[in-house]
C-alpha cells in the first residue's frame, strides 16, 4: 500500500488527453459528479462475478468519460499496458479482475485520469468504485460508489464511505486512494493550504468501507493508528454510545427551537449553533459571517435566515419521530420526522449527528433523502470558497 500511495501521488497529475465523443454524449465530469447518485446502472451479462472492465463499461455507457474510453480500448492490448507501467511509460493499468487504472501524458494536454476497482462483499455482491479527476478546464475531483447486485445484474449509486467525514480544515482540498489488488483501505488525503497534510483510513469490513483512524501519514502501524485515535477522534463513551442518547438530544434542540423563535422570546438564535451544532459548523458559519460583512453588493450575501434551524418550516414543532442509526464511535444519523403545530403539515429530515465537545451535536442537516449535495452545510462551504 505505501509504494501504491506514493505512485499514484506522483502520478496524480498525469495528463489524459482529449478524444471527441462521436456519440455526442457529454463527457464533461461535473454532469457525473451531478447525476450520479440519481441512476442506477444495468450491467449486461454481468453475471455473478463481474470483472472490473465490464463494470466500467456499463458505467461508461451511462457516464462517458475521454479516460475510461481510453482504458476500454486499450484493455485488450495487454503487453502494451500491463508490461510498460512499471516503468511509468503506459497510461493504462488493468488487473482484469478488480483494478483498472488510466493516465496519460501526451506533452502540454492535460484532462482527465481515471481509476476504478471492486471490492467482493460476503453477501455476494460487489461494491463498484470510479475516482474521478479532471484538470482542465477546471480542476474537478471525486469518487462514485455503487452496490452491484448479482441477480438483477445491476449497479445501484450507494453513498461514499467518508460522507460524514470530519474536515481538520474547512477550507482544505481532498485527494483519494481506493487502494489496490489486496489492499481494500480506502484513503482520503486531506490538504489544507498552510498545513501538511491529514489522512483519513477507512478498513474494509467484509461488506463496506468504515472509518478506521486519521493520522499525518499515509501508511502506519496498528500502534501509531491508535495512538493518534486517542489523540484526534473523540469517540462517544458507552453511557452515550446508543440510540436514545441521540434521540434525546434531537428532541432538546427542537424545544430550544421552539423557546428561541417564541413570540416575546429574547434568546438569541445563533446561541442554537454554539450549544447544538458542531466545532466545524461553527467555523464554517463564522467564514460566512466574516464574508457577509465584507460584501458591498446585497446579490453576493449569504442570507442565513430561519432555514438554518428549522429548515423552513414554521414554529413551533413537535418532534413526532426520530429513528437514529448509529455509524462509526462518533457519528450518527437520526431520521426525523417534524410537524408543524398551526398548520399540521409534516415533512421529514435527516440530520447527521456528530459527537463533539462530549456531546451529540449536528453536523449538517439533509433534506432529500442522503443527498449532501444541497445540504445547508455544502452550501456554506461552497459559498465560502468562491
């Protein structure tokens, strides 16, 4: 695994160069990293045990990418890309069974580079994974994860490992490693501006990816992994390790909602984030403040309303469910269904919950369904970078 980091961090910016799309299908990657999640992927003939090239090239019917159309035409010339990448002289790398990597240098081009791998889960389907990187004509990076089902012979978008991943650094680049042939780790490298970098391990269970440790390096030992556990990731104790303490704590931050935005209330909403919401939200929140107040034009404001802590809907609210499923020894996700006292309308949340501060504090709200894409959160994020 470490010479496997290191190779594809060198090769990372690697350039792929551009081929047209004679089926005039779009292969712009921002539409994938957009839609992907919305489209589950039929494999023909995939059968029970699927290689990595026929997953790929149902994806790529679905997602056409210049890089994945680069490896299938060129996965079936094995001496020229199998023996020339050790060298650093073939763009192409396939292991026909679960790794297939594409990069390509063609003197000052530089667009796309690809990798996809499978990872075989125990109850005999496969999760399918595509890493995506496109340098010009803007830089665009990410990954897709599907869950491929034998008897329907199809692959459904399924979320990504490190969704509730806890930034060191709000403001920091992500980089990922999927790991290669008997190493299933998956790795997100994080790269703050004026900070080395942070490395995000999740260990692969059998069936998914979880959350492992975060270190400063790519590759440690068991010893140096716990040791930096204990140091970086507060993880919930027993007492507080279960469904009803997130439950509960759901339950305290709607009624201080409701005793905040009371008619005659003097209580100050932002004093919610503080008490409820977590060391990260915080921080994003404030860059938001701080580039509000800068802003001479009203069209270029943020305007944090009412949204923020109610999600729209107006006060006061019964909680009438919560339905908390419990991820890693820090992280939480709580389903909660609200209504409206005055008009009885109910609509339905999923607030990610993160243990923080020794306490279960919200790290981001999601509306539709696990889509952070339009979070609250995301788009405090994206405001802040631009």
């Amino acid at each position: 695994m470490k010479k496997n980091v290191i190779f594809l961090s060198i090769f990372t910016l690697l350039t792929l160069s551009a081929y047209g799309s004679s089926d005039g299908i779009s292969k712009d990657p921002k539409a994938i990293e957009k839609g992907w999640r919305k489209k589950t992927i039929k494999v023909e003939n995939g059968g029970e045990n699927p290689t990595v090239t026929q997953l790929l090239r149902a994806f790529h019917a679905v997602w056409p990418t210049t890089a994945a159309g680069h490896i299938l035409e060129m996965v079936g010339d094995r001496d020229f890309f199998v023996d020339g990448w050790y060298d650093g002289s073939s763009p192409v790398f396939v292991d026909p069974q679960d790794y297939c990597t594409a990069w390509y240098n063609h003197g000052d081009t530089s667009d796309q580079n690809l990798e996809a791998r499978t990872y075989e889960r125990e109850n005999g389907h496969m999760l399918f994974a595509v890493r995506i990187e496109q340098n010009n004509p803007e830089y665009r990076l990410f990954c897709c994860f599907y869950d491929y089902n034998p008897e329907k012979e199809t692959l459904a978008p399924e979320d990504e490992p490190y969704k509730n991943m806890q930034r060191k650094s709000p403001n920091s680049a992500l980089n990922y490693y999927l790991g290669e042939r008997y190493d299933q780790t998956i790795i997100v490298e994080e790269i703050p501006k004026d900070d080395s970098a942070w490395f995000h391990h999740y260990a692969w269970d059998g069936m998914k990816h979880t959350y492992h440790h975060t270190g400063r390096e790519s590759y440690e030992s068991e010893g140096d992994a716990e040791a930096i556990d204990d140091q970086e990731i507060e993880v919930a104790p027993e007492e507080m390790w279960n469904e009803d303490a997130v439950a509960a704590r759901v339950r305290e931050y709607f009624d201080a909602v409701n005793k905040t935005f009371a008619e005659g209330s003097e209580m100050v909403p932002y004093d919610l984030d503080e008490n409820y919401y977590t060391t990260y939200w915080n921080e994003i929140l404030m860059a938001v403040l701080v580039k509000e107040g800068n802003q001479n034009d009203v069209e270029d404001m943020f305007f944090i309303d009412d949204n923020h802590w109610t999600a729209g809907m107006e006060t006061p609210l019964i909680v009438r469910d919560v339905k908390v499923e419990l991820t890693t020894g820090s992280m939480a996700e709580a389903l909660v269904t609200l209504e409206e006292k005055n008009s009885g309308d109910r609509r339905q949340f999923t607030l990610l919950m993160e243990y923080d501060r020794q306490m279960w504090r919200i790290q981001n709200w999601l509306e539709k369904g696990r889509d952070h894409s339009e979070s609250i959160l995301v788009q405090m994020e994206e405001y802040i970078r631009d």
